[in-house]
C-alpha cells in the first residue's frame, strides 16, 4: 500500500529523445560534482549508439577545463561535433552552429552555494540559448538539506524535469522523497553508475518507488 502510493506521488517525465522534423536542445545544470559531463556523456552515446540520433554537445563551462577535455574525449569516440562557448553570444552561436543535429546536450558548469551571482548569469545564459528541456541533475548521495538548497539555489535556470545520479553509491535513497515534492519536477532520468551509456536509464514510476523503499536493488 505504501509502495503504490508513492507511485502516485511520483511524477515523471518523458526520457532525453529525438523528435522528428526539428532539432532538440537540452542543457543540464546542477551543483559541482553530481556528474553532470559523464550523464552528458551517457545521454549522447545513448541517443547516438541505441537510436541512432545525430547529436552534438555544447559545453559553456569555461571554469573547469578537465570537464572540456573530459567531454571532448568522449566527443571523439562516439563521432559526434562538439562546441565550447565562454559567455551567451558565442554560446549562442556554437549552438547555431550544431543545426544538423536532432539533439544539442548543453554542459554548463557546476555551482556551489556561494556562487548565487552565477547562478544568475547561468540563467541569463540558459535564456539566450532557449532550451528546450532543462534538466536539474541531482546526487544521491546528498542529504536532504542539500539537495533541498540544491533545488532553491538552481530556481534561476527555470529546471523543468530532474536527473538523479549515483543511486549505486548512496547508502539509503530516503532523502531523494524531500526534494522530489519540494521541487515539484518531474524525474526524467536515474543513473547507477559509471558505465558509459550502459548506467543510465528512463525513470519509471514502479522502479523508482522500490529503490526508494529499499525493495529492489540498484543494479
């Protein structure tokens, strides 16, 4: 009985995909370390490798330079085109760029709680570019607190639809029932591990529901 129940609760949003006849243009932001360039990663080799989509990725994180390396590396093995922009118009542009594609993965760059006023520029950023879907990606392994200050911090970027990362690592997933009904968003994705793209799946009200009461295991 508890277990449907929270399957009522839980909201869920379609996976990362192609759309037919026009290009797709999804960015993903979140805090510093919840893995946003390897779920990039593993959204295009799946989209790439499994449905057969043309891809390309644009990173705007011009603060980490091993997170630019890091996706270009896995740009070169899947053979897809990748951009990198420093601010909103040459962002703009490096998206314009990347038209023959049916969908654009935007790798932005991790914030922490006392970077509010960047958190603002992502937002002016995300606003120039137009998204159309804005993924929230979230640990785990982070406590309520956090990811409760995770969502409030992040309002700026306007997130539609959340990822979950690291369930494989995370102790309990009691925490993740806090900020799914404060953030009110939809859950798009889970992640169960480092695997490329194998350790990504589409969230399922049913799957999600037992993990988070302990009755089906991660893997």
């Amino acid at each position: 009985a508890v277990r449907r129940a929270l399957e009522d609760a839980l909201s869920i949003a379609p996976p990362v995909r192609p759309v037919t006849g026009t290009r797709r243009v999804v960015a993903l932001v979140g805090p510093t370390g919840v893995g946003k360039t390897t779920t990039i990663a593993k959204l295009a080799a799946m989209l790439r490798l499994q449905q057969g989509a043309r891809v390309g990725l644009l990173t705007v994180d011009a603060y980490r330079i091993a997170a630019v390396e890091q996706l270009k590396t896995y740009a070169d093995i899947l053979d897809v085109p990748i951009a990198a922009a420093e601010d909103p118009e040459s962002a703009r542009q490096a998206l314009d760029a990347l038209d023959a594609t049916d969908v654009v993965l935007i790798d932005t760059a991790g914030r922490g709680p006392r970077d509010r006023e960047r958190i603002g520029e992502l937002g002016d950023l995300l606003a120039r570019l137009q998204p159309d879907e804005v993924h929230l990606v979230l640990s785990a392994t982070t406590s309520a607190r956090g990811l409760g200050a995770a969502v409030e911090l992040f309002a700026p970027a306007r997130s539609d639809r959340l990822i979950l990362t690291k369930l494989d690592e995370a102790e309990t997933l009691g925490a993740l029932l806090a900020v799914l009904g404060r953030a009110d968003l939809p859950v798009s994705h889970l992640t169960t591990g480092q695997a490329v793209p194998d350790d990504v799946e589409a969230a399922r009200r049913g799957r999600l529901a037992r993990l988070i009461l302990g009755e089906e295991a991660v893997a």
